[in-house]
C-alpha cells in the first residue's frame, strides 16, 4: 500500500468520524479550513514542491496529488452540507409539530 493510498483512506476516515460525531463546533470547521488554506498557498507559492511531495507519497505528479486533496475537501463539504440539511429538516419538523399542536381543537361532541 503507498503512503498515499494511506493518506487517502485516513481522509475518508476522518471524513467519516466527522459526520459520525456531527461536531456543532465552529472551531473545528476553522481548523480544517485553516489546514486546506495553507496547503494552498504552500502548493502556490512552491508549485514544483507538490511534485517532490507527491512522489514520497507514491504519486507520480503533484497535480494528481492536488486533484486527490481536492476530492477529500469536496467530500467534507458535501457531508457539511448534508448535515446541515438534515438538522434543518428536524427542527423544521419541530416547529411543524409544535405548531400543529397549538392550532390543534378539541371536537365539540366530546
């Protein structure tokens, strides 16, 4: 197994337990969009470090490494989202249900 294929599973993974623990946390969406940040602008102001970087990985070019970066950084966005979605639905949910219950009357034949 190549170190990037590694790097690769331990993104998924981390992806994964993320969306396990659904951290509220603002802090840590900081920190992972702080460490994609200055990925960036390392990879931009040293474009021909990506290539050494990538093939002590087992890649054979630094952009095939930055294309691997960018499906990891998609996908947690894609599971931010689609937490995010979720927790909308159930407080919309609540609200419906809450509403529901104050609007709800008691039949006169009762």
């Amino acid at each position: 197994m190549n170190a990037i294929q590694i790097l690769l599973i331990g993104g998924v993974i981390a992806i994964f337990i993320y969306y396990i623990a659904r951290f509220r946390s603002a802090l840590v969406d900081l920190i992972i969009l702080s460490l994609f940040s200055i990925a960036a602008i390392f990879f931009i102001l040293y474009p021909d470090e990506t290539t050494v970087i990538a093939n002590k990985l087992g890649v054979q070019r630094g952009a095939d490494l930055l294309f691997y970066c960018c499906i990891l950084f998609f996908l947690f966005i894609v599971v931010k989202l689609f937490a995010r979605v979720r927790r909308l639905e159930q407080k919309l949910t609540e609200v419906i249900r809450q509403r529901a219950k104050d609007e709800a009357t008691v039949p006169k034949d009762h």
